[in-house]
C-alpha cells in the first residue's frame, strides 16, 4: 500500500497508560520520497518531531521526541502501520517504546478530514 502523507494531519484516538499524547494532539505530516517527518503539539505535549522512513511494505518507522509539559525532555521509537478507512482517511495503529524506561504502549491516530 503506498501511501503519501505529505501534508497531511493526525489526531490520536486511543492511546496506553504510558502514553502522552491525546486527542488535543495534532500531528502535522510531511514526507519526501521514503523520509517522513512531523510536528506534533497540544494537550500535555509543547513540541515534538517525528522523523523516519515509510518502508516498502508500507510500515512507517520513525523516532520521536518530545518536550511535555513537565518540562520534560522525552523520546523513544515506533512501528507504525497504515489502514484505509472506508471514508477513505488514513489510520495508523502503533507500536511505540519509550527510551528513558523502555515502557512499551499502542496508540491510533487518524487522519483529520
């Protein structure tokens, strides 16, 4: 499934306990070629960035970080994979991993009409 999320936008639908982003978290994509980057603020997060690859069977891989709003500086890793909703928008579940702890979660995000 080839996919182009360039400038294309995300809010999270479910997320783990260890998670920090939610629905008030928006997510704006940009991708060149097989590199895919973004920028997500709202809720408990001032400022994070996205960047990675959108691999060849349509997984996207890519490394986070984030400042929250404790002031914390955090990041980690994940594994994300597309789906087509009927409606035609797109919706990522994923797999993710903290650095600092190695606490492990899953989240949705879809696409903002």
């Amino acid at each position: 499934m080839k996919i182009n999320y360039h400038k294309k936008r995300f809010k999270a639908v479910t997320n783990s306990e260890h998670g920090e982003v939610d629905p008030q978290t928006i997510f704006h994509y940009s991708q060149e070629g097989d590199v895919l980057w973004a920028v997500y603020q709202g809720s408990s997060i001032k400022l994070g960035t996205i960047t990675g690859l959108v691999k060849t069977d349509g997984s996207l891989e890519f490394a986070y970080q984030h400042v929250n709003t404790e002031g914390d500086i955090r990041s980690g890793k994940c594994i994300s994979r597309p789906e087509i909703l009927e409606d035609g928008r797109i919706q990522l579940h994923e797999a993710w991993q903290w650095n600092d702890g190695g606490e492990k979660g899953e989240s949705v995000i879809e696409e903002i009409a």
